[in-house]
C-alpha cells in the first residue's frame, strides 16, 4: 500500500511538473512573437494588450494607423503542450500552430465569402520502376463554388490578392456580414522571416480595401 501512495505522489508530481514547464514554454514563446509582432508592425500599430484565455491560446488587441480595421485582435493558437494527450493528439493530427486575425469594418460587406487552402499530393503506383526519378507536377487554377448568379470586380480583386501571397501560406479568408466581419488564419511558422511579416500585412490590407470598395 505504501508503494502505490508512493507511485500515485510521484505520478502527480510528474504531471505537475510537466504541466507547469510547458505552460512556462508557451508563454515565453507567446512574449517572443508578441515581441516580433511589434517589431515588424512598427509604426503602424499598437499592441493594446494581451489577454490567455488557457495556457495555449492568446489573445492579443491590435490598433491599427491608419484604421483599416476595427476592434482588430490576433488568436494565437499554440500547441497544448501542458496536457500531454491533447499535445499528443494535436500533433498526430497533424494540426499546426496558427495565427487568426479578426476585425470588424466601419460597413460590414453585404456578402459572405470563405476562401480554404488545399493541398494535394500525390505519387505513382507501388509497380512504377524504381529506377523511374521523374516526377510529373500539375498546377491547378484556382476555382470558385458560389451560389450567385453574378460576379463582382471586387471578388476577383480578392481572389488575386490570395493568389498573389502564396508564400503567406493562409490557410482560410472569411468575410462576413456579421461580427468579425473579416478573419484570417495563418501558420505561426509562416512569420519566419521579415519579408513574410510584410506581404502577410500587405496582403490584409489589400483585402480590407477590396471589401470596403465592394458595393453588393
């Protein structure tokens, strides 16, 4: 009996440990984006504040100059990694750690629009020769279901703004009539560099002017 009080001590102990190491780690690794954040917006806008809403999800509040957008907040989404079985399950799913910025516009668009990035890749039969090195690429255009019978200029200035930011790598574009009206999800690895901090801002800022031009 003593050794299984002993076991169950330790195994909690372990839990505790771990749990409080990781959440240290998300925390440093959510003040040295904050920290990025602020580097690469400059001038342009300031970090009003942070908020945790769990020890993997931040919440940061954004001003923007000039203010394209309104009540602007980033959603950062981290790795579980204080619950280890959630960690686990993230990781076997192979879901990534995101960014999502959500803002609301002086008119909301009269339109809802959700563009979802897709990738597929595929590889020859097991009987191919081994010998065989060549691979074949197909790049298909971008397309487009819609329920309207019509099609917008500012839909197509959209769509090539994305097209466009590739290497920004967003994984999802959502308009709305409601509040946010605008959000947009990004990989956290795809703030690598300074450039791709640039073209992603870039590429928001476009998209914004594009829905505040739309008159549907």
């Amino acid at each position: 009996m003593g050794f299984l009080v002993v076991d169950v001590l330790a195994g909690l102990l372990f839990v505790l440990l771990w749990f409080w190491a990781f959440s240290r780690y998300n925390r440093r690794k959510a003040a040295k984006l904050v920290q990025l954040l602020r580097t690469a917006l400059g001038s342009h806008a300031y970090i009003l504040g942070t908020k945790w809403s769990s020890s993997s999800r931040l919440l940061i509040r954004l001003r923007l100059s000039p203010a394209l957008f309104q009540q602007l907040v980033i959603r950062v989404e981290l790795y579980p990694r204080e619950l280890a079985l959630n960690w686990l399950w993230s990781r076997l799913r192979r879901r990534k750690e995101t960014l999502t910025f959500e803002a609301d516009f002086d008119c909301p668009p009269a339109f809802n629009l959700e563009v979802h990035n897709h990738r597929w890749v595929a590889r020859t039969g097991r009987k191919a020769p081994r010998h065989s090195r060549r691979v074949a690429i197909d790049q298909c255009e971008p397309f487009v279901l819609t329920t309207r019978g019509d099609w917008q200029r500012e839909i197509t200035a959209m769509m090539n703004a994305l097209v466009a930011s590739r290497d920004s790598d967003f994984l999802s574009v959502c308009f709305r009539r409601n509040s946010p009206h605008f959000s947009a999800t990004v990989p956290l690895d795809s703030l690598g560099s300074e450039s791709n901090h640039s073209q992603i801002f870039d590429v928001l800022r476009e998209l914004a002017n594009c829905a505040s031009a739309a008159s549907f």
